[in-house]
C-alpha cells in the first residue's frame, strides 16, 4: 500500500494555529468547529478505508463532497459541512445525537399539546434538549410552523409514477368525548419509478372500516397518485374493498409475512416449522409464477389427507400471496412481497409516542408522526436507491410476451377471489 497523500495532520495544526493567533470574537465556536468537522472527516475516512490520495485495498467507496449543516450549540450556531461518500451509507456518528435532538424537540413541542404541558414550561425542555433556551413566544410560533408545513406535506401533489405502493396501520390511544379509545394511524410508502422510497400519506382514522380506507385511499388518488403496478397490505377486507373502489384492476399482493403469521394459527404446533419451511419453497424469489404455483399445489396436495382443513385453507388463500411473481422481477420480490418496510416505521412511531401514553385528540397524534415522517421521507428521497427499477420494464416486456405467465393472470387483483 503506498501514499501520495499531504500531511493532512500538519495541515490541520496550522489551521488551529492560525485559530488561536486570529483573536476571533467566538473563539471557543471556532475551535469546537474545527474540531468536530476533523472527527467527521476522520471517520469518513475509517468507512471508506482509505486516507486521501492513498491506494488500499481495504478502499471500500470514495469520497463524495459535502452537503451544509448548521449545528446549534451552546457556544453559538456551528456551520459544519457533513463528509458525504458515493455508496451514501456514511453519517458521522458525532451528528447523530443532534439529529435525534432534532427530532426530540419536535417531539417534546408535540407533546406540550398532547399533555398539556405550558409552552413557557416547555422554554426549559428545549433548553436541555439542545442547549439553547426559547421563549414561550417562539415555541408558540414553532408550532404554528409545524403546522402549517406539515399539513402541506401530506397534502402535496404526488407526482410522477410509483409502481409499489404498501399500505398498512397501526394503533394508538387517544381520548374521544372523555372515553380512551384506540385510534388507527393509516400509512402508505411507495417506491417511485427512481427507485427511491417516499412516505405517500399519513392519516388518522377510528378504527379501520372500509369507510376510513376508502377516505383515505381515495385522498391518494385525489393527490394524483398513479402507475401503481401492484399494492402491497395484509388481508384487511377495508383495504381490498377500498382498492377495489378506486385503482380497480391493479394487482394487489397478500403481505407474505402477515400470512406465515396467518398460517401458524391453522397448524399444530408440532407441523409449524413444517409448513413455514414449505412456504418459503413457494415464496423463493428466483421462482417464475407457475414454478411457485406447483410448489404450493404440491404442499396443498401433500397436507390434504393429514390436515385437509389446512390444505383448503391453503388453497383457497396462498395464491394471494402470489401476485408479486407475475408483477416484479425477481430483484424486487424480497423487498415487495412484504408490508415490512411499514412495519419497521410502525416500531419507530411506537418508540416516540410511548412516553406520550395517550393522545388528546387525533390531531395530536397526527402532528407528532407527521414530522417524524415527513423526515423519514426527507432521508429517503435524498439517499440511496431502494430498488433498482431497470429490470422492471424488461421483466414487463419479457411477461407479455410469455406463454409460460399469461398477461391476463396479472392484470386481474388476487383479492377478488
């Protein structure tokens, strides 16, 4: 391993030097600065595994510029700017309990309205959260901003096409005439025709009737929501109805997981490992439509005698697990077969509203996941693909043209039946 690197080390001593001899009016922002922006570019370089100029071959990506953050601190505002790498998975580690900080005020302001709490009291919370004290004035105004700038956000126009489209809901506690009831918090992500990941829409709802589904499948539409190629969700009868109403003839897609946790409650406890290993036979992703259709008419037929009233189970809703197979290329099935990606912001959203307990009213609610969402959706959009989409146009063309998967199986939803 050689090096044309510069002496990287002696450079930054003269930058301190020239520090100290300057006699700037914020000396100590200037030193803390210098500083933090050395341990980020220090280990950018321990991800990468290279220093600058150095040839390695523990050289794992390449430095890709920086993108401008201002930190406030005790000391005063820090302009850093944040090392960024070409594979996008780099974030210094000294970033991020600002950025949890970040999230935790809008939190804590959210949940001034959620317990009552004072905005002149909640001046202290701040205070602590990121070492600089705001006015009852100012959180006051915040909120109004947040308001304001998350309502634009879940109502903005969704332009361009997004082929996958997964849709799932999860509840929380929130008070209603003075009675606690449970309130349904509806989320939809997609992955756009880039690739990258969005947030589509959040909304609350009491409870999940086809009514509130359909409210709010129709507000998707509304805001122009199109080239969807397949839904993904578990087997909620308000969603299909929903979908059935208003993206008619789009293929829809059973979520595999919510189904293997379906199936264990039809087997006994001794054929559970039996049958999920046989699942995931039908479910690999490199299988065609018609391969993992043989597989599970083989499990069906293989458990008729033992357990028939599993194999009609089986074969009356497995085949709706099997949409993504006549959809998506087999690159995409692993991360579209399922409601996961949901599912891992639901743990996220229940983390936060944990210490909140329960709601007052659903716009509450809605403000507090409304912006950790929105920066859900922010982190998204501006870092790496989620799918590379190349291969859908040529598995598209491939399956129209195949004797083997028929184009009309695809174009009819598996939830009709």
């Amino acid at each position: 391993m050689t090096s044309k690197g510069k002496d990287t080390k002696k450079n930054k001593e003269f930058q301190l030097e020239d520090l100290l001899a300057s006699g700037h009016e914020n000396l100590l922002a200037e030193i803390l600065q210098l500083g933090l922006q050395q341990l980020m570019e220090l280990e950018r370089d321990q991800h990468i595994g290279a220093d600058h100029y150095e040839r390695s071959d523990q050289r794992r990506t390449s430095r890709n510029g920086y993108k401008p953050r201002q930190l406030p601190a005790r000391v005063g505002t820090l302009h850093l700017r944040v090392p960024q790498t070409r594979d996008g998975e780099f974030y210094p580690s000294i970033l991020e309990r600002y950025q949890r900080s970040e999230k935790a005020l809008v939190a804590a302001l959210a949940e001034a309205y959620v317990q009552g709490v004072s905005t002149r009291k909640m001046a202290k919370v701040t205070e602590q959260l990121l070492g600089k004290e705001f006015s009852a004035s100012t959180i006051s105004r915040f909120s109004e901003q947040l308001d304001a700038e998350l309502e634009a956000w879940r109502a903005r126009r969704l332009t361009g096409d997004y082929p996958y489209v997964k849709i799932d809901a999860r509840y929380e506690r929130c008070r209603r005439d003075g009675i606690i009831v449970d309130m349904a918090v509806l989320v939809a992500i997609g992955v756009s025709e880039e690739g990258h990941r969005h947030v589509l829409a959040v909304e609350t709802g009491w409870g999940e009737s086809e009514a509130v589904w359909s409210e709010f499948i129709k507000g998707l539409k509304k805001r122009g929501l199109s080239g969807v190629q397949l839904f993904v969700s578990d087997n909620h009868p308000g969603i299909k109805a929903a979908l059935r109403d208003h993206y008619s003839g789009v293929p829809w897609q059973r979520c595999q997981y919510h189904f293997r946790q379906n199936a264990l409650d039809q087997v006994p406890k001794k054929r559970e490992d039996q049958i999920l290993e046989a699942l995931e036979r039908v479910w690999k992703k490199g299988n065609s439509y018609r391969q993992a259709k043989a597989k599970l008419n083989e499990l069906v037929e293989e458990l008729s005698d033992p357990l028939p009233d599993v194999a009609d189970w089986l074969s009356e809703q497995a085949p709706q697990t099997l949409t993504v197979f006549q959809v998506a290329p087999a690159s995409h099935r692993r991360r579209v077969r399922t409601t996961n990606a949901v599912e891992r912001l639901h743990q996220e959203l229940k983390r936060r509203s944990k210490p909140v307990r329960i709601f007052p009213n659903p716009d509450s609610c809605l403000r507090l996941f409304g912006a950790m969402l929105k920066e859900q959706h922010e982190d998204w959009i501006t870092g790496r693909r989620y799918l590379k989409m190349d291969g859908l146009e040529e598995f598209q063309d491939k399956r129209n043209f195949s004797s083997e998967d028929p184009p009309k199986k695809t174009i009819k939803p598996a939830m009709a039946k």
